[in-house]
C-alpha cells in the first residue's frame, strides 16, 4: 500500500483528534424486528480504545436472562489501519451473575469477555442479538454507551408490520424517516456527534437531558397482553397481572383480625398493621422470569418475611385487604432527583412501588421497603412526583404530596465558648432530606458509617467532632434530635488586641458559570435551615464591625441574617431557603445570583474589639 503525505497528515490528525478521549464510540447501531409477536434486537458496536485508561471499556457485559436471550456474539481486534489482529474465541466468554447486596436471586446473567491490546489506537467490533419474549417496548433508546465516550454515530432502526399502530416518543433527535414495502415499515433515527453533557449544578434528571427514543406497539405482551393507547388501560394491565395475588395464608389472616378487629378506627388499623409489615419483614430483591414488574405472591412474603419494592406493597395491600380496607398499588420513579413523567405518553416510566390508601377526608402513603420510614410519610424519595394509580378501569396519574418548607426545617442552636481553645455544643432538629439521609442512623449504621453521615450535613468543616447522638422521639416521627460536641479550628484570628471572627459552618456552593449553562433548573425538594450560633468570650464585647442585618427574598428562596450583642455573647441566627420547583435556564443568572450573594453574605467576618 502507498502512503502518501496527506495520508500520513489524515492519520496523524486523527490520532490527535483521538487522543482527547481515552476511547470513542465510532459506531453505534441498533436494529429492531417486531413481527408481532416477538422482537429481535440486533445490536452492532465499533469502538476505538485510544490508551490504556481506555482499555477499561474494552471489557465488554453484554446482559441476558430467560425473558431476553442472547445469541450470534461475534468479536474481533483491529488496528489503526483496520486489519484484524484478533477474533473472540467462544472459550473467551465467561459468564457471571450481576452482584448486588440487595438481591436475593436473579435470573439476569452477564456474558463478559475481554478485548485488549498493547498498541494504541486499536478498535473493537462486536455485534450480537437478542430474542426477547417478554415485552412492553420494542425500543428504548439512547445514542451512548458510556459516559464518558464520545459518540461518532449512533442509529436506531425499527422494523414492524406495515399496519402496525405505534407510540413514539422522540426527545432531542430528528424525526423518523420511514421506508416502507408491501409487508413491512422501518422507521430509522440518526444521532451524530454526541457528547454526554457536563455536569451542572442543579440540572434536572439526566434523561431529560439525553437524546432519546421510546417505541411502543398499541398491544404488547409482557406476561399477559396489554395496551399502552392510555393510562387507563396501561393501569389494568398492572392490575391483572397481580391478580389472584394478594392472598395471605389462613395463619397471617387471624393475625390481622388478632391486631386489627378491636382498633376503633380505620387509620388506627392501617398503622398497626403498616407498622407489623415493617416489624416483621425485610427488603430483598427477587428477580427472574417476567419478575422485574409482577410482585411476588402475598403467601410468598407471610413464609419468607422478605421481598422486593412490588412483594412487599402486594403483601401489606393484602394485609389491609383482609382488614377490609382498599388500597392502591401505585407505580412511581423514586429517588432524591426524579426524571420527568411524559403525561402524554402512557408508558413505563416509574422503577418503584408504594400504596396509596384512600380515606374519606384523607389518603395515606405507605412506603413498604424502608422499616425506619415513618407512617403515611414521603420523604425525599418519592415526594411531589406523578404517580400511576392503578385502579381497574379507573387507573390514573395522581401528583404526590410536596414537603413543604416546614416540613424541610432544620433548626441549629450551637453554643461556641471561646478562650485559648475554641469548643461547641449543637443540638438540632432535622426534617425533610437530612431526616431522610440519618433516620436510620441508629438502627443500620456501624460506628463509621455514622460518621460518615454527620460529615454528610456539613460539620466536617473545621470542626472536630468528638461526641455525636441521635436520638428520634417515636417510630413515627419525621424528625429526629441530634446533639454533637467537638473542637472548632481556625475560627478566629487574633489582630493586636481585636479578634476577627469567622462564621461557624457557613453556607458553601459552587455554581455552574452563568456562560457555561445549558440546563434549566430543578430543585428536587426543598432546603430549609434556620441556624443560631452564640459565640462566648472571656470579655465583654465592646465594639462589632464587619457584620449587618440583611434580608433577601427572591422567587428562588430566602436568606436572612440578624445579630445581636449581649455583654460577652454575640449571637447570629441565619435563615437559609431553596424553594423546589424547575426554572427555564433564561433564570439561572437570577438564580445563580441569589446562591452566590447569599454565599457571600454568609461569610461575612467580624472584628470584635473588647
């Protein structure tokens, strides 16, 4: 072969374009064949490693399990100039089962092999399929991989009959161009180019941010047929495939009467027997065959005492059932920072379960996997989100209640003595997420794992702490006490005979650049701390400077600050307030402005003569 100069310049422009990334995903494409009445899946990848940090993504798990499973793996080597150096060897292939300490059993398996060289840059191909018989979704896509691997090309195509009536939901990419014949259509969507986006303070769930792809046929069959034309009939199809499963076994239903049928009202019967599914069973994932959206049976938890999000809602709806109370069995996205439900767009977006039981004046929420979760409370996990109801023929989309500000309250009140050393003593009530992150402090946590969790609500910052304890009032309770003793560094330095004062624990946020953002603004749940600091000296204070009253209310929150001096204390009592809510990124400089200023205002030093 004759290279040429500008050859040789193509290459060496390449593999410095290359060396930017540890690898690039050259080539990306899945191709889907629905027949209607099961859906291949054809997946194809060319990767190029470009340096041994690279390497990582050249050990490939391609995942399957009984409901899709996996054939036609193929795999080779490749250099710069695209000869083959290696192929994969079927002894090359090993099989794993995926760890998680939360599973129980599993039915999904990895087949994993390696695909390393010494000389960079080198590319891997390796294609294979997947026939899967359960399905809701004949496509759920997105262009990239890996995070951090830059996609040249990705494509996604989806053959199905020609009459074949589809759901599409398309973000972020071009429309579908569709080819079409005598039997069949194929729809096709092309992303190039594509990065996974820098990350960004208070930027909304990462799905909302990605290019994506959902196709879903009017009927689908994921253990029974079903319909995703509206909520309602995606609803049902969540009821009947529990049906027949919420039948306890003769020995649990006398315990329900036993605790029940001398309560004198329903609410009371709901907590006792909320509070015994707590007491008496544990939380482990079960997964295998059409498991990942059908709960384990009622029978299946009164003998084991444990299971999954969808077992242990299955089994305390029983549980009430018998009591004859209804309640709800209620699909939802948990987590600290939920995705977006597409209300247009009845489908399965949710990756949890809780129960909504329905009172005359009130409903109750019921969050069946955590023991220390209060009683009808939801925390930051499941908070102001939509949900899916699924009522037969009546199933619908219902918002969740939203942790108020009050509700998000955490109070401070620190002692800070100073002399030739500085110590404090704080004691505190946490509400809302900090509740949420320590409520479980004295039930799970070893003796480093409840450090880790103070340095968690900030008092990692110069401070020392030597004494920490928690203590909540009653099972129910959504907040808890904390009391904490320790040594303060560098809060002060002596300036002749004045002292500068640093703030205790102030306020710290580093923002996204106005310049640089690209996302709107999601507050996932409140922020809401009111903070007392009394600072003891030897003397009396005689003069302050540096210091002022201030108050700022903004659409995005609060910050206020007042002080007063008494003899030898002064005492500072801040107020500091992020309201939840989304906010087009034209408001981020407002935003970042209000964060910013607060920050600095927090920092405030003050000269103390006495």
């Amino acid at each position: 072969m004759r290279i040429t100069l500008l050859t040789l310049l193509t290459l060496f422009c390449s593999i410095l374009n290359a060396s930017k990334h540890n690898a690039e995903l050259k080539n990306y494409t899945t191709q889907i064949i629905y027949d209607g009445k099961k859906v291949v899946e054809n997946i194809e990848v060319e990767l190029q490693i470009n340096n041994a940090k690279g390497a990582q993504y050249a050990e490939i798990a391609i995942p399957y399990s009984d409901t899709y499973s996996v054939k036609n793996i193929k795999a080779s080597i490749h250099d710069f100039w695209g000869n083959e150096i290696r192929k994969l060897k079927k002894k090359d292939i090993i099989i794993r089962t995926p760890y998680s300490e939360s599973e129980f059993y599993t039915d999904q398996r990895l087949m994993t092999f390696d695909l390393i060289h010494n000389r960079f840059p080198y590319t891997i191909k390796y294609s294979y399929s997947y026939t899967i018989k359960n399905y809701i979704s004949l496509a759920d896509w997105n262009p990239a991989l890996w995070k951090d691997v830059p996609v040249k090309s990705a494509s996604l195509s989806v053959e199905v009959p020609l009459n074949e009536e589809l759901n599409i939901y398309n973000f972020k990419t071009d429309t579908a161009y569709v080819v079409k014949n005598e039997e069949s259509k194929t729809l096709h969507w092309q992303v190039n180019h594509f990065e996974y986006p820098e990350y960004e303070s208070y930027a909304p769930h990462l799905k909302d941010q990605l290019p994506h792809v959902v196709v879903i046929p009017h009927q689908f069959t994921y253990g029974i047929p079903g319909s995703a034309n509206t909520w309602k009939e995606f609803g049902n199809w969540h009821c009947y495939l529990a049906i027949g499963l919420d039948v306890l076994t003769e020995q649990e239903k006398n315990k329900v009467h036993q605790l029940t049928d001398h309560l004198p009202n329903k609410t009371e019967k709901i907590k006792t027997l909320y509070h015994y599914m707590q007491d008496n069973t544990r939380y482990i994932y079960v997964s295998e065959d059409i498991g990942g959206l059908v709960p384990h049976p009622a029978t299946y938890v009164c003998n084991n005492k444990h299971g999954d999000c969808k077992a242990l809602s299955n089994y305390t709806m029983a549980l009430l059932k018998e009591a004859g109370i209804e309640s709800i069995y209620t699909t939802i996205y948990a987590g600290d920072k939920p995705n977006r439900i597409n209300s247009d767009f009845p489908s399965n977006q949710f990756n949890h379960i809780i129960l909504c039981v329905p009172l005359e004046k009130d409903t109750i929420w019921l969050e069946c996997t955590d023991k220390t979760s209060p009683f009808n409370y939801l925390g930051t996990f499941t908070q102001n989100r939509k949900a899916l109801l699924n009522i037969q023929d009546n199933s619908k989309l219902m918002q969740t209640p939203a942790l108020s500000l009050n509700e998000s309250l955490d109070t401070y009140y620190t002692q800070i003595h100073i002399s030739d050393t500085v110590s404090f003593e704080c004691n505190a009530n946490l509400r809302g997420a900090s509740f949420d992150n320590l409520k479980a402090f004295n039930n799970h946590l070893s003796e480093s794992d409840k450090k880790e969790s103070i340095d968690y609500i900030g008092f990692n910052y110069k401070t020392d702490v030597e004494e920490f304890k928690i203590n909540r009032p009653h099972r129910d309770s959504c907040f808890i006490h904390l009391l904490l003793k320790g040594k303060v560094d560098q809060l002060y330095e002596k300036l002749g005979t004045k002292f500068l004062l640093s703030p205790f624990r102030p306020i710290m946020y580093q923002l996204t650049p106005d310049s640089t953002r690209q996302t709107d603004v999601f507050i996932s749940s409140p922020f809401n701390r009111c903070d007392t600091v009394a600072y003891h000296f030897n003397k009396p204070i005689q003069k302050l400077i540096g210091l002022e009253n201030i108050s700022n209310k903004t659409p995005y929150g609060l910050y206020k600050k007042h002080f007063e001096i008494k003899e030898n204390q002064l005492m500072v009592i801040r107020t500091f307030q992020i309201k939840q809510g989304r906010y087009l990124k034209e408001e981020y400089p407002e935003f970042n402005k209000f964060i910013t200023e607060s920050c600095i205002k927090d920092h405030q030093k003050a000269i103390i003569t006495f």
